[in-house]
C-alpha cells in the first residue's frame, strides 16, 4: 500500500483561501442524496472538477475555485514528492451526523488511481477514514482527522465514520 501523510503543506495564502472562502457562510454547497451509488446517506459537496469518467472534457472544471484548489493540491504533492498525470476528481466534502454510522465501502474510480483527503477544520477526532485490504474486510490503515493534514493513498476501499457531532470538511482528490 502507498500511503503518504503531510502537515505542513500549506502556504499563508491557502490557508487565508480556506479560512476567509471555504469555511466561510459563502461557500455554496451542494446536498447530494447517497455520498456513495449504494447508500442514501445524504452529504454536502462542491464539486471543483467533475469526474474525468462522467463528463465531456469541455465540462471538466466545475468552479470558479479550481486554481486555488489547484494549489493546495499540487502543494501537498509536492510535500509528499508525489507526480501527478492529472486529475480526475475534486470536490470539498462536508459530513455531518446524518443518523448513519459510516459512509459505504468504496473506491472513488472502476479504474487505478490515487486518492487525497486533506482535512479542513477541527472535527470530531472519531470521524476516522478507513483503508482495507482488497477483501473489503481488513483494515489497513487508520487516518484520524485533523485540521490541515493531508493524506495520499492508493486505490484501496475505503470509508469514513460520521461525526457524531460537528461536521467534517474534506478537499478530496484523485488522480493518476
């Protein structure tokens, strides 16, 4: 398993972007039914680009937000020494104690890719993500939130367990 992890990854100006535009009364999100096509598990998205697999190029970028989002993303690669071909999703998550446990096992593409979760604010520490093994069963790796801190892994399964209180806000990316 690929798994990379970094803290401090962000500029002044990333942080002034999320801070004073993201987390801000402003930001528009989006009330989307199921966070997964098997659960109706209703979350809050912003989608920055829409999935590479679902759309005509022409239609890729989804927000006026895609350069700074941009930004945070390639910072973080850069912190980690990873390469990106390219992106095929972006989107701010946001989570919240919805009457669900957790969200549904998934990977974000059919196809091989690498997955990024950069966690936004302060959450509930219990609102974990969950990497398994190929089985679905076993639990590879445990990522608890914090504020700031990105993490890169590979086309696992996954999932994240609901805050019981709060919300959880989340850039997240894949890409090949």
């Amino acid at each position: 398993m690929k798994f990379k992890e970094s803290k401090n990854f962000l500029t002044k100006e990333n942080k002034k972007f999320i801070e004073e535009t993201i987390l801000s009364n402003n930001f528009s999100f989006y009330l989307i039914k199921g966070s997964t096509k098997d659960q109706d598990d209703p979350i809050f998205m912003h989608i920055v680009l829409n999935r590479l697999d679902q759309c005509h190029p022409r239609n890729l970028i989804n927000s006026s937000f895609y350069e700074p989002s941009l930004n945070i993303l390639n910072n973080f690669c850069n912190s980690v020494k990873i390469k990106v071909n390219f992106f095929t999703r972006i989107a701010y998550n946001i989570t919240f104690n919805n009457k669900f446990e957790k969200c549904g096992i998934h990977k974000d593409h059919t196809f091989q890719h690498n997955q990024i979760i950069i966690y936004l604010n302060d959450c509930d520490i219990n609102s974990k993500t969950y990497v398994l093994k190929n089985n679905k069963k076993d639990i590879q790796k445990i990522i608890t939130p914090e504020k700031y801190k990105g993490v890169l892994f590979n086309n696992y399964p996954h999932y994240h367990v609901y805050p019981k209180f709060g919300y959880r806000l989340v850039l997240v990316a894949t890409f090949i």
